[in-house]
C-alpha cells in the first residue's frame, strides 16, 4: 500500500466527521437563515438583527465581550511572562493549574460560580460569619463579566505564554545591553514580538465570550439577555430556526473578521494555544 493511499484511509474519519458534524450543519444554518417559513428565498430573517431588541442584545454583548477580554488581557499578560520566566519545572505545574480547569464540563464551571454567588451562597456566607457586608452580583452584568472572565481566562494566557517562550533571549539582552531600560525593551522589541499571542488570544476569549448565552442564563438570571440568549430562544423556545439561523449568520460575520485579523498578525501561528 503506498503511502498517499494510505493517508487518504487515514484521514477518512476525520474526512466524515468533518462533513457529519460541520458542513452539513453549517449548510442547514444557511438554507435557513436565507429561506422563511414557507421554503422561498428572503433575507427577513438577517434584517431581523435590526430590530431594537435584537440591536440592545447585540450592543450588550459586544460591550461585555469588549470588557470580559480587556481584563483578561490585563490579568494575562504579566502571569504569562512571570510562567516564562520561571524554570521549566515551576512553569509546567502552573501551566498545567490553568488547563486542569479546562478539563472540567464548562456547565458545572458555571454552576460552580452561581452557587458562590447567590444571595445565601457559600461567598455571602462567609461573609455574614465575618460580619461583613454581602455581595450583590448575581443576576447583574458584573457576573456575567466574572464568569466570562473565569471561563475563558486560560485561553488569553496560553497563546500569550506560547509567544513569549519562543522569544529569543540574545534579542532582549542585547537591547539591555545597549541601554535601553526596561519600559523600552518591552514597547520595542518584547510586545511586538508577542502580538501573535495577544491577537490570538484576544480572538480566542472575544469570540465564545461573544456568542456564549450559558454565561448570561446562569449567573444573569435570565434577565440579562445577549446575542446568544436570542438565538437560543428563537431556536428552543419560539421553534423559529429560520430566525435563528439569520442572527446566527450575522454573528458568522464577527467569528469571520476575528479569524481574518488573527491571520493577518499570526500568519505562522506563532500564537497558538501550544
């Protein structure tokens, strides 16, 4: 059996996988977003994101994707260098702490954080025992925020931890020893050099943060409605995949762009997760 036969045998269940599970999906998301009720051709339902209610959903969820992915960034990026810049052993257990959590279904890591947060959780509890005032977060932006925050934490970490392991040391202690401090050789040569990573890693928190609507249900209340609560309800709730479909493409549109200008900046993928 020579070796191209071979590959093409081996490749075939990803070949069906791929085809099962993504391009006939993505295909029934098209024909519906692009078709109404009766079969005919119409774009009613991508016009549907114009709607007011559709218009606030979308506007809350860009604004607290944007957040979500700023404060990861901030808390990211110096956790990633200190990771660089401890010896391999130190770095490897502190990487491997940031992925256990990944393991875990990311529903009971929500889960996990409603029960923290509720009036009579676990948090205010201990609260009240200190004689404390209790925290009033749940059902509120705020949560949302930290459970987006938590979640996807690890994925803004990664790819920039990834970059800076990759830089190649003789470049900062030559800068060093030519004068240039600390504050320089950051801005000029450090971030520079790992703008693959943040971009990556930006796109990888930005997108789901985005598009999730478990976030939103759980630790919103339900009353806190984003871009993906809407879709989820048009699907589940009001049975109108047609709908559905049509929000669902326009936010095709978003996770298109991200991937573009993360192709633009990381055109080796020098930023991935590993």
């Amino acid at each position: 059996m020579n070796k191209n036969k071979s590959n093409r045998i081996l490749a075939g269940p990803y070949l069906f996988w791929s085809v099962a599970f993504i391009l006939i999906p993505l295909a029934m998301i098209v024909y519906y977003g692009f078709t109404n009720e009766s079969g005919g051709f119409t774009f009613a339902n991508i016009a549907e994101i114009g709607s007011p209610e559709n218009l606030k959903a979308l506007g809350l969820a860009l604004l607290l994707s944007f957040i979500s992915t700023l404060i990861c960034l901030i808390l990211a990026y110096p956790l990633a260098m200190i990771l660089s810049e401890a010896n391999v052993n130190q770095s490897s257990f502190i990487v491997m702490i940031f992925i256990l959590p990944m393991w875990m279904n990311f529903l009971l890591r929500t889960l996990a954080w409603q029960t923290l947060l509720e009036k009579n959780g676990v948090i205010n509890s201990v609260l009240d025992f200190l004689h404390m005032p209790n925290l009033q977060i749940i059902n509120t932006p705020y949560a949302i925020i930290l459970g987006m925050v938590y979640n996807f934490l690890p994925f803004m970490v990664l790819p920039i931890y990834n970059a800076l392991i990759k830089l190649d040391k003789d470049v900062i202690n030559a800068a060093r020893d030519l004068g240039a401090t600390q504050k320089q050789t950051f801005l000029k040569i450090i971030f520079p050099l790992t703008l693959p990573g943040i971009i990556s890693g930006i796109t990888m928190v930005f997108v789901p943060a985005l598009t999730t609507f478990v976030i939103s249900d759980l630790l919103g209340g339900s009353k806190i409605l984003l871009i993906g609560n809407v879709i989820e309800q048009k699907f589940k709730q009001g049975s109108n995949w047609n709908v559905g479909s049509g929000l669902s493409l326009v936010m095709m549109i978003f996770i298109l762009l991200s991937m573009a200008i993360m192709n633009k900046y990381d055109k080796d993928g020098e930023g991935g997760m590993f």
